[in-house]
C-alpha cells in the first residue's frame, strides 16, 4: 500500500465514522444545544461572579488602607 492509498483509506474511514456517528445522534462531550447549560457549568459561572465579588471587596479594603495609612503619615507631620 502506498502512502496516498493510506491517507485516502484513513480519510474514508474518518467520514464513514462521521456518518454513522450522526445517524446514530452522538454527541461530542463538548457539543450541547445552544442555550443549555450543564449543571456544572452553571456552578461554575456562579463561583466566578462570587469570586468577582470578593476580589471587589479586597480592592476596596486595600484602596481603604492605602488612604488611611497617607492620613495618618500626614497627621504625623503635621505635628
């Protein structure tokens, strides 16, 4: 068997194997419907928009230390 025969019998299985995959209605673990989502992937969502909101919190926190650490050094030379 030559090398082109090989690539076209590998390329002709690969479509058979497509065919029978869709007659049958197989899915890749990747494919769903458009619009539904796992269970899974809606916990996920939801433990990022918490985590956003931690990371918000922590932002607020350490802008709100930052300025009054700056007063206190002020009040400090002021006197």
């Amino acid at each position: 068997m030559n090398p082109m025969e090989f690539v076209i019998a590998i390329l002709f299985m690969m479509f058979a194997f497509g065919l029978i995959r869709q007659r049958m209605n197989v899915r890749h673990r990747w494919e769903h419907p458009e619009g539904e989502d796992s269970r899974e992937t809606l916990q996920l969502r939801e433990e990022v928009r918490e985590l956003q909101e931690r990371i918000k919190v922590l932002e607020r926190i350490t802008v709100e230390k930052e300025n009054s650490l700056a007063k206190e050094i002020e009040s400090l030379r002021d006197r």
